[in-house]
C-alpha cells in the first residue's frame, strides 16, 4: 500500500525476476518501486538509481551481464547513475516495479 492508501500491482513475472536475482539473504534490502530520479544538475540524461545496493544491482541487470549479486556487491558504490539512453531497457525489463522520477 502506499502513501494514499491506494494497493501498487507488479507483475509476478517481475518478482519472480528479482527473487532469482538477489539471494535470500538480501531479499529485505529491495525497495519497491525502484526510484530512478532524473537529475539535472549532473548533467544532460542522468538518472540516478535510488535505494539500496539491492535495487542498483536490479536496475544495472537490464543492460549488463553482471557478476553474481555477492561478488558485484562487494565492489560497488551506493550511488549509480544510469543515462537516458539506458532507459528504455530498464522499463523494458522493470515495467511495473520501477518508477521514473523528476527533480
């Protein structure tokens, strides 16, 4: 449920895509929506992803063949930026759980 009291809908496809992806352990560490804030001030098409290292990982599967969540996980920053261009594989992949953001 969120703020309004109104129930979000995601694709069991969706879930079932992030249950295989993330291992157990990490399961409570993904943040539903994924945020992915449009911002301005880092320059033309920057996103960056919101969340926890969970949700970066999620996202940056759409359009890279990534390490296994624990070993990518222990190499990365808590901040990503993703580019308009990245877009459209991000929703193509995450069309009910993620949500695109302007500031």
């Amino acid at each position: 449920m969120d703020r309004t009291g109104s129930f979000t809908i995601y694709r069991l496809e969706e879930i079932d895509a992030i249950v295989e992806a993330i291992p157990k352990q990490f399961w409570g560490n993904v943040l539903l929506p994924i945020i992915i804030t449009r911002r301005r001030d880092l320059g033309g098409g920057a996103y960056m992803i919101s969340g926890s290292q969970a949700n970066i990982y999620l996202i940056l599967s759409s359009f890279n063949q990534l390490l296994q969540f624990d070993s990518w996980k222990l190499e990365q920053s808590e901040n990503q930026i993703v580019y308009k261009y990245n877009l459209r594989s991000i929703r193509k992949k995450w069309k009910t759980v993620s949500v695109i953001a302007f500031s």
